[in-house]
C-alpha cells in the first residue's frame, strides 16, 4: 500500500482517572533522518507558512520551497497559548538542526510534566536514567527502555500522588457523558459507584496498586450495563451502508453470522476467539472494498508529480487494486513496489528537515524559548 513518508514520536500520559502518571515512551521508534541532499546550517532561520499544528510541533513550508518540521516543545504551555497556531500564518522561526523525530523529547521537555516538588537529587537521578533511556531507544533495545521507564516511575510516583487532586465523583462520572444520551444511573447504583470511587482513591493515594486496580475493575463492573447503552453494538446493516463495499446477496447471510459472533466475543472479553473472527470477517469482506479512485489515491500527496510519471502511476495503480481485490497479493505486491520506486524520488525531495526551535516570531511578536 501507499508508503508513510514520516514517523513521529510522541509522550504517553498514562491517565488514570484524573491522575497522570507520566511515562516517556517511543512510540513505532523509527530512525527518520533528514536528507543528504539537503545543506542546512546547525543554527539557522526559516520564513514559511504554517502547513499543519500537532500541538507541541508545527510543520512549514518554507519561502525556499523546502518542508520543514519544527518541534515548540521547549516553548511553555503559556507561550504556546499565546502564539495561537494556525495553519496559513506566516511564522519565522529560528533554530538547531536535529536528526531524528525522536531527538525532539529531550530531557528539559520530559520534566517540564514533573510536579514541581521534585528534589533536585531525584531530578539528577532521572535525568540519568532518561539519558540511559534515550541510549537505549537508538540500539533498538526496548525491554531495556520499559525497564528504565519502570524505574523512572517509581522515583515520580510519589510525588504525583502527593500532588494528585482527584476530580470529584460527581464530576467523574460526568466525563463519560452518559448525560448526553439520556442515560440516567439508577441512585442505588450511583451510591455504590461513589462508595467504590472513594475507596479507589484511597488505595491509589496510598499506593496499593494491586488493591487500587481491583477496586477500579469492581467499578467498571457496576458500571458497565451503562457503558453499554453508551456504546451500543452497530448492527451489521448499519457498518455496511457506511462503508463503501459491493457485496452480493448471497454473501450477506454469512458475513452477518460472523459480524454477528465477533461482537459477541467483544462482549465476552474473549480476546483471542475475537481476534481471530474479526480477521475472518475482514478477509471475507476485503474483496468487496472499493479502492480509492487513482485520483483520490495521488490527492493525499502534497507534491506535484511529472506527467509521465502519473500516467505510469495510474497503470500500476489500478493494476495493483485489481490484484488485491482478486486476493492475489503476490502479484499486487510487485504493482505497489514498482509504484514506490517510482515515487521514492519524490520522497526524497520533499522529506522534512527537522528543526528545534529556539525562536518564534508571529503576528508582530517574538518568543524565545527557556531551554534549547
């Protein structure tokens, strides 16, 4: 299928009913490096327009025609709030070179998340570990890394807890937005609920996880009949006038019996017998997807490719979907291979450089970054 021109890395806030537990993680850790071909100083600035906002980075495409990827991460929330990024602005923006979407989590910004209490002994010890950590993640040795997050928790979670405010248990309740469905909790049950909370809470702040999970897997229980008139199952006719499939008369009956046992295995919390039907649905069902038009397909890039270049693309193209809808993956796989060489140059051209900002300069007004 079409190739992922970027991967990114993100933080994991562990939520755990109003209490954030904070554990970095890499996640599809990649070794996206920037170009050879592209010479960029290790400090530089760029003027460009805002292509799209991820909330702690931005991407621009430069006056000088090339893409940039910036990670704000060092910037503070308050600075951040304050530039109110939008795509279309124009920004400048000043900054190092750095080489890998990862490289972006640097220490300064996994403490910006920390309680402020935190002794500086600890802070030090942290900021070793998550050096060992980093260390780590670039030989590829992840059960290494989990190990070293593990560690990492065990120094912060006191002092998360010490720190922690639940929400009430009025409010709690709330965020599931039962309210918005009509969904009303009979009072018998919602005492329960609240007796339950409250003793979750206890065990949580004293740090009994074991007997804090329990509690919490008690309230789900009570809980659920209402979870699921929240979220109903969809019934099979529903699923399939959304999706864009053409399937025929006499393959309805079975494929219903299979949707239809699939989400009784959800419902059963059988992991495995729905894994296994759900793939079984999806293998039957897959012959009856309707691709992409080509034209849909070649939408998705944000570059312009030559004439003779597409025409060769929609060749393969439709030859590759054809295949698939044939189920002769062999066959199709060697369509999507030749249309990937054939748009690895642009690939290439067009890959982002990335930068850590140091400097923000948008609407009139300039903000300089704590950390770089």
């Amino acid at each position: 299928m079409k190739k992922t021109i970027k991967k990114s890395w993100m933080i994991v806030s562990a939520l755990t009913i109003g209490m954030a537990v904070f554990t970095p993680h890499q996640a599809e850790a990649t070794t996206a490096k920037t170009t050879n071909q592209i010479t960029v100083q290790a400090e530089q600035q760029i003027k460009g327009t805002i292509k799209s906002v991820y909330g702690d980075s931005i991407t621009i495409k430069g006056k000088d025609g090339k893409n940039y990827y910036i990670g704000i991460q060092n910037f503070s929330d308050e600075q951040l709030a304050k530039m109110k990024l939008v795509e279309g602005q124009e920004i400048s923006v000043e900054g190092s070179l750095v080489q890998d979407y990862s490289d972006f989590y640097t220490f300064n910004v996994y403490k910006k998340d920390l309680p402020k209490e935190i002794t500086k002994e600890d802070l030090a010890k942290l900021e070793k570990l998550f050096n060992q950590m980093k260390k780590l993640e670039k030989e590829e040795k992840y059960e290494d890394v989990e190990k070293i997050n593990l560690e990492m928790d065990q120094i912060t979670k006191p002092y998360i807890l010490a720190s922690w405010v639940p929400v009430s248990f009025e409010e709690f309740l709330e965020e599931y937005g039962f309210s918005e469905k009509n969904i009303v909790i009979k009072e018998k049950d919602k005492k329960q609920l609240k007796d339950i909370y409250q003793q979750w809470i206890k065990l949580e702040k004293s740090g009994k996880e074991e007997k804090a999970q329990e509690k919490f897997d008690e309230f789900q229980k009570v809980l659920q009949p209402y979870l699921d008139a929240l979220y109903p199952p969809v019934p099979f006719e529903e699923y399939i006038s959304d999706i864009d499939v053409d399937i025929p008369a006499e393959a309805l009956p079975k494929l219903k019996t299979l949707y239809k046992d699939a989400q009784k295995a959800d419902q059963d919390k059988n992991d495995q017998l729905s894994e296994k039907l759900w793939g079984k649905f999806n293998e039957m069902i897959n012959p009856y997807m309707k691709p992409l038009s080509f034209e849909d397909y070649l939408s998705d890039f944000d570059f312009e490719i030559k004439a003779n270049d597409k025409k060769q693309l929609k060749k393969l193209y439709e030859e590759a979907t054809a295949l698939d809808k044939k189920g002769d993956y062999e066959k199709s796989n060697e369509k999507w291979v030749a249309i990937d060489n054939i748009l690895n140059p642009y690939y290439e051209a067009n890959k982002e450089i990335l930068l850590s900002a140091s400097k923000v300069t948008i609407n009139g007004k300039v903000y300089l970054t704590q950390h770089k």
